[in-house]
C-alpha cells in the first residue's frame, strides 16, 4: 500500500493506493500547534479507521505540502509510523510535466499534483480549480506544458473576512448552502447568494479567458473543498474530483519510486 499526504493550509490530506486504486480518501486539520507525535497520533487513527494497521501494511509514501513550518511535524510523524523511504515533492522528482513558470521552486506541490492528474485524464488542454485556503486554477496545454494560472480569494476565506470586519453580518457556512436566490429577502440569504452566485460568476468569467488563451477544447477539473452549491451554479462544464491531488502524488510516486 502507497500512502500519499498533502499539507494545505486548511486540511491535510491522506489517501492510501494498492495497485492504482484508491482505498480510502481522508482529511486531518492543518494545525501550525501540533507536535510530530500528535500528527502521529492523528495519522495512525485515520489509517486504523479506513482498516490499515502500520508499519506492516505501508510500501511506500509520497508527501506534498504548501505549508513549510508544519512539513518537518508531518514527515517526522510519518517516520515514526513506517520506515519506508519518504519521497517529498519538489526538486529533483519526475512529474512528467515541463513547467513553463518563471521560478518552479515557488510551484505549489497540490498545484503540480493537480496538473499531473488531469493531464493523464484528458488528452488536450486542462485547467485545474483548487480550492483550499485561496482558489487558485492553473492551466496546461496538450503538449503536457504547466503554463501558469491564477489566485483568489476562496469562499470560505471570503466569508471569514467579512464577518471579521462587519458588525452585523452572520456566520455562514458555505459548505452548508443548498438554495439560493439572486435577490433574497434576509441577511443571511443575501450572503449566502453573494457567495455562491458570486463565486460562480468569478469562476465562469476567469474560465472565459482560459478558454480564449488554450482553446474551445480545453477541459476545467475542480478539487478541494470547493461547495456543491458553487459548482451547481456554475455555467462552465466541470469535471469535480476530491482526490485529483492525492492521484497527482501517487502518479509521481510511480515515477519516482524505483
């Protein structure tokens, strides 16, 4: 079995592969507090709870991470749960793409990784929305190229800014909302509606221009903790996947591993 680990800001998450398929997908807390030996803690009840018991049962594992203070925690809590080799991506791993940015060592891993998991799925142009902490969507072209992309503001990250810095508005959970109208009769609708119709309209509008600069053909992927309600709204084709990242690390693992 490949144990595969992305560190977001928000969420660490785990995925276990045995023979290129998934056995389970799971998340932990992105906390910047914790100890190795709590993350051990918390890793080793995640993979008990899917039925995995380390050592014995883990081959191998790939980690990739966009939060540098809490990789150490993370790889050292791993270490305690196998002694297999740890790959960690970045320099000096095959991905299969060629990365056309101006400084790859900025690239973020679950940016990568997202790329190498579409581009493997479509043949032709693709475009990855990630959504995390920030929503980010960057692009490749058929020739396997990672072009670029763009960053914004996530949901989550839209709402936890405004009730900060309004006195009257509620707390609202963007995973929660299943209905919204354009024009709502409450604060709390308005808000809702604003944060999903908003966000859909952003999306659509941004994947207008990626359109217009790759091509018709091009194909939009979407992963993370991106809501139902923001994808239902959205007018652009788009293909969800929770575990595009975590298949993204384990095709670099198969690259790499040997």
């Amino acid at each position: 079995m490949i144990l595969t680990v992305n560190i977001g800001n928000t969420n660490i998450t785990v995925g276990a592969y045995k023979d290129s398929h998934l056995l389970f997908h799971g998340k932990l807390h992105t906390d910047p507090l914790a100890t190795s030996d709590e993350y051990a803690i918390r890793l080793y009840s995640l993979l008990s709870l899917h039925g995995i018991q380390p050592p014995a049962q883990i081959e191998g594992c790939i980690l990739g991470s966009v939060v540098p203070n809490v990789t150490p925690r993370v790889l050292a809590a791993l270490k305690q749960l196998s002694s297999v080799r740890i790959l960690t991506v970045g320099p000096g791993l095959k991905s299969g793409m060629r990365l056309r940015v101006d400084n790859p060592a900025q690239l973020g891993a679950d940016l990568l990784c997202g790329i190498v998991a579409a581009v493997a799925r479509y043949n032709g142009p693709v475009v990855v929305i990630n959504a995390d902490t920030a929503l980010t969507m960057m692009a490749a072209n058929q020739k396997q190229e990672l072009l670029g992309g763009s960053i914004m503001l996530s949901p989550h990250l839209s709402v936890s800014n405004m009730v900060k810095e309004t006195a009257q508005l509620p707390q609202v959970d963007p995973d929660s909302i299943t209905d919204v109208n354009p024009i709502s009769t409450n604060t709390a609708a308005c808000l809702q509606s604003g944060i999903v119709l908003g966000t859909a309209a952003m999306i659509d509008g941004m994947a207008q221009h990626f359109l217009k600069a790759l091509g018709q053909d091009t194909h939009f992927f979407a992963t993370g903790s991106l809501p139902a309600s923001i994808l239902n709204a959205c007018t652009t084709p788009i293909t969800y996947d929770q575990s595009l990242i975590l298949d993204g690390l384990y095709s670099i693992w198969q690259r790499n591993h040997k």
